[in-house]
C-alpha cells in the first residue's frame, strides 16, 4: 500500500514538472514576443541609433570650435568674436550645465551673451527629427549629450 501512494505521488510530481516546464516555455516565448513589440514600438528596429555626442560635435560645432573645442574650426575666422575654447568652461570646478544647455538650444535669449551668432540648435534639432516621434524630447536628449561631451573635454 505504502508503495502504491509512492507511485502516486511520483506520477504527480511528475505531471507538475511537465506543467512547469510548459509555463516556463510558454513565459519564455511571452518574454521574446514582448521584447520585439517594444523594440518594434521604440525604434529599436530598422533605426539607426542616436548619434552621440562627440558625434553631434564633429557634426554641428567643429566648424567654429574645432574638433578638439579650443575655438580653431574653419569658419571661425569669419566670425565677429572668436568661437570660445569649449575645454576651459568649467570654472573653478563648477561646470554650469544648464547654462550651458540654454546657449546650445538658444530658443531662450539669454541677455548676458549679447546678440546671437551661434545657431539656434534646439530648433535645428527639432525641424531635423520632426517626422520622428517625439521630436521635442529627443531634440532635448541630443542637447543633454552635447552638454555630456563638453563636460567630458575640460581641462584643468
């Protein structure tokens, strides 16, 4: 009797491991389904992906600051001022990043700076991902990693 309960209870536990084994396998298959969907969803395919911020540089301020931020870049002998040294804005170990991230979008006049010969990036960036979605917050996002590499260059 003893060894009819022992089968019993060996044939269950048995059919319990089938039915866990199946729930993994059908959560492992939810998992991958779910992951495509959202890569579908944000961009994650057929989308080249941001570029970052040294990139953005090359790309949008070397021609005035030069590829290495010191303020030689091929147009800024045509400018009015000279193009500042983007390696020497930390002062006194403060880095003002959010400053810094005004004169980059440039939609606010920031009164201090006098006229503007820098171009208004943030609207650059935004008229440039206006098919995208959510241009604004990702105009945003390329400003925040111009910022991250500026700080990334200073010198002491």
């Amino acid at each position: 009797m003893k060894s009819d309960r022992r089968e019993g209870t060996a044939r269950a536990a048995s059919r319990r491991g089938g039915r866990v084994r199946h729930a993994a396998g059908i959560r492992a298959v939810s998992a991958v389904a779910l992951a495509s969907v959202a890569a579908a969803a944000f961009g994650g395919c057929g989308r080249e992906p941001s570029p970052s911020g040294q990139e953005m540089f090359v790309r949008y301020c070397a021609s005035c600051h030069g590829e290495d931020g010191r303020g030689g870049g091929p147009a800024s002998a045509s400018l009015r001022q000279p193009a500042p040294d983007l390696t020497r804005l930390a002062r006194e170990g403060r880095f003002a990043e959010n400053e810094l991230m005004d004169v980059i979008d440039g939609r606010r006049a920031v009164a201090a700076h006098g006229t503007r010969e820098m171009p208004v990036w943030g609207a650059v960036f935004d008229e440039e991902l206006r098919d995208e979605a959510y241009p604004g917050y990702t105009g945003l996002l390329r400003t925040r990693a111009l910022v991250d590499y500026l700080r990334s260059i200073q010198q002491e």
